[in-house]
C-alpha cells in the first residue's frame, strides 16, 4: 500500500520532489568542494582501516580488507569517481533526471561511508534516498525524467510492443494460395 502511494500518488510526487532536491543540494556541495578543493581519499581509507581493530571496531573485517586490498591500491580511481560521482547524482537529483539511477547510485555511496565507519549524514541521506529508490518514475515526474524518460521507452521499445504484434513463429498459419 505504501509501496503504490509512493508510486503513484500527485502528493507523494511533489513530496518526493522537495526530498530529491534536498539530497541533490547535498551531494552536489559535497562533490564540489572535493572537485574544487583537492581531494585525495588515501587519508580517509587508511583511517576506516585502522578502525576496524581494537575493543570496538567502528568497521567490520571484511569491508576493512576491500579497502586495504583494493581501494587503497586504486586510490586514484577513488579520487575521480568520489568527487565527481557525488556531483553527478546532485545533477540527477535536482534536474530529475535518471532519478532512480542517481538515487540508487548515491545510496550505494553512502553504504560505502556508513561501512567505512563514517556516520554523519550518511544514514539520513540513505534512507531518503530508499523513498525515491522505491518511489521510482514517480520521484522525477517533475523533473527531466517527465520527458526523458518516455523517450528512452519509445526508443527502446521491443518490436511488436504497443498494440503492432509481429507473428509467433511458433504458431501455424492458415495460407490460402491462390493459383
């Protein structure tokens, strides 16, 4: 019932409207301060690793082993896609275009952060983000998606699809020949 609401409700879509350009403001601040600051992530990986050790680990094993045994050693991967990723889906979000794509994409990153033992904001942001996630078509209809989005099904659109249906090969068929 929530699900259908969020789905398809006119309150829900200007609810999920005010939601979306909230997270983009945030993500797009985050990444720009990282794009126009300098931004090296080495520091922030070294530390999540060393905090999963001790008493009280803030960060399990195994996320703790993905970033000693392959984060760290493509840091400078990291250090294009962490700043300009978090800047792209502030654009998806506030332009509402890809909506669910972006949303999707920076809940991933804030799972990334919440691992890496770095609460914040991260927790809010990700639970918004499950809204517009779950909301689907619904979280960009005012936005770009409104537009964008019946295009891409236009275009990509199966061949019979829309009332047009192509023969089923399998069936047989009554050909009359005359001579």
């Amino acid at each position: 019932m929530f699900n259908n609401f969020l789905r398809t409700n006119k309150i829900a879509m200007w609810l999920l409207t005010v939601i979306r350009v909230y997270l983009g403001y945030q993500w797009i601040e985050a990444g720009y301060h990282k794009i126009t600051g300098g931004f090296d992530a080495a520091g922030f990986l070294t530390g999540a690793i060393a905090n999963s050790t001790g008493d009280h680990p803030a960060v399990q094993g195994w996320w703790a082993t993905f970033l000693e045994h392959f984060a760290l050693p493509n840091v400078g991967i990291f250090n294009v896609l962490v700043p300009y990723g978090e800047f792209l889906v502030g654009v998806g979000l506030i332009l509402g275009t890809f909506t669910t794509f972006a949303a999707l994409m920076g809940l991933v990153m804030n799972a990334a952060f919440l691992f890496s033992g770095t609460v914040s904001t991260n927790a809010q942001m990700l639970l918004l983000e499950v809204l517009v996630v779950v909301a689907a078509a619904n979280a960009g209809k005012i936005g770009l998606d409104y537009y964008v989005l019946p295009y891409l099904r236009k275009l990509f659109r199966k061949p019979g699809a829309g009332g047009t249906e192509l023969p089923n090969p399998e069936q047989p068929r009554n050909i009359k020949r005359t001579a």
